[in-house]
C-alpha cells in the first residue's frame, strides 16, 4: 500500500482552534446544565412552599370562607351551593388561593436567588428593593379592598330590590368575586414600584408623567370602574382617589430618583 494511502487513512490531529471552540462548547454544556439544575432545584423548594401552605391553610379553609363573608355583613348571614362538590371545591380554592399567598414571599425569594448571580450590583439592589416594595403595596391594595371597598359595595349590591328579591349567593361565585377583587386592587397599587422602577433605569421622567397626568387620571377612572363592583360614584370615588394619589407619589418618586442619579453621576464626574 503506498505511503499516502497510509497517511490519509491516519486521522488528522485537530487544530488549537478546534480544541479550543470543542472546549467551549463543553463548558457551555456544562453551564446549561448546572443552569437547569438550580432552575429544577428552585422550582422544586417553591412548589414544597406551595404545597406545604395550601396544606395548612387547608385546615382553616372555614374560618377563611367566613373572613371572606364579613364585609358583606348581616346582609348576607350564609352562602348556598348548588351542586353536590361546590361547597368543597369552593373551600379548596380558598385553600390554594390562601396558600399561594402565604407560599408567596419563598417563591419570590426564590426567584430573586435564581436571577440575582446574572445581574449587575446596581441591577440587584433595583430588584430587591422593587420586588419588596411590590410585595409590600400588593397586600396594602388588598387591604385596602378589603376594608374600605368590598363593605360598602357589597351593602349596594345585596340590597339592590329589597323586600321583593332576597340575595341567595353561591358560595363559589361569592369567593370568585371577592377574590377577583382583592387581586386587581393589590395590582393597581403596584403602580408607584412599578413608576419607580422605570425611572431608575431611565425609561420615564417626572416631567413626562406630570406631561401625561390627564391622560393618566382617565386611564385610572376606567380601572377604577372596571374594578370597583358597582357603578355608584361613592364606590368609584373610593378606589379612584387612593390611586390617582398613587399616581402623584410615583411623580415624586421618579423625581427624587433623578435627583439622587444626577447627584451620584457629579460626584464621579
């Protein structure tokens, strides 16, 4: 066999270049890997957190119900149920819904841990500040629907033809509609996070949103009868002055953090 039959039959050694980019390409295996990894191991401590919650809320999912039924009052002294498995999936949807909430801060929490070793120093300060502040006026809007606006609408509603129609609510619409409620008004009161967040990294200005007011308070009265459950204007009226106040404070957040960002950029010039 000739000589050069011999040497083509040889395998060719690979290149610096080749070793090189197969490196890479292990390393980046690799990295996924170890990404999907901790991606699997988070989830896994969240949804432990879930179940573990939803479990013990589980247990009071009757004195849950009745939270829930307070603020209707006396004109609503008991729930119906029109099916055989309503009344219990109404309190398991009490219970998942109470456990998702109680469960809430680990999933955050995890999620933060999973996200925070791929961002910048100032990028993680941004998030943890957000994410505890959303966190914060997520329960102070649901608070605030609890006790200032579900009482009075639902004294509206459950009177509505009094004297000939006599309110017999379904135990699963009842905690639907509730539910629905505190969940929209937690996330309007996001606003002023969600106003301070884009300011700091530089996609509003409070000129802009003193510029955009009177479209804004438009936007607000829509949300506010989207999510208010009568159409009065005292109901109205409650949701739609803390909002647009929420508005004004987001104005002023967004000045101070241009304040406090032009006085950091002086001092490193």
């Amino acid at each position: 066999m000739p000589t050069e039959t011999l040497e083509h039959a040889e395998a060719a050694p690979h290149s610096p270049a080749e070793t090189s980019d197969a490196c890479r390409d292990a390393t980046r295996t690799l990295t996924l890997a170890a990404h999907l990894e901790e991606l699997r191991r988070r989830l896994g401590v969240s949804l432990a957190a879930l179940v573990a919650t939803t479990a013990v809320m589980a247990t009071q999912a009757g004195r849950l119900v009745e939270w829930l039924r307070r603020p209707a009052g006396e004109a609503l002294p008991a729930f119906a149920f029109f099916s055989p498995a309503e009344g219990f999936v109404a309190y398991v949807k009490v219970a998942l819904l109470a456990g998702i909430a109680a469960a809430m801060p680990v999933v955050l929490w995890q999620a933060w841990a999973f996200i925070r070793p791929g961002l910048a120093p100032r990028e993680r300060q941004l998030g943890r500040t957000f994410v505890t502040w959303g966190t914060g006026l997520f329960l102070l809007g649901a608070a605030f629907a609890y006790a200032l606006v579900l009482p009075p609408a639902l004294r509206v509603l459950l009177t509505i033809g009094a004297g000939q129609l006599t309110p017999i609510i379904s135990v699963d619409r009842y905690v639907g509609f509730v539910t629905t409620l505190l969940l929209w008004c937690g996330v309007a009161f996001e606003l002023p996070a969600v106003v301070w967040l884009l300011a700091a990294v530089g996609l509003v200005t409070p000129a802009w949103l003193r510029q955009q007011r009177p479209y804004a308070l438009l936007v607000l009265v829509i949300v506010a009868a989207v999510v208010t459950p009568t159409t009065d204007p005292v109901n109205l009226a409650l949701l739609l002055v803390p909002l647009a106040a929420l508005y004004e404070l987001s104005i002023w957040l967004s000045a101070l953090v241009v304040r406090r960002r032009a006085a950091a950029n002086s001092r490193e010039g």
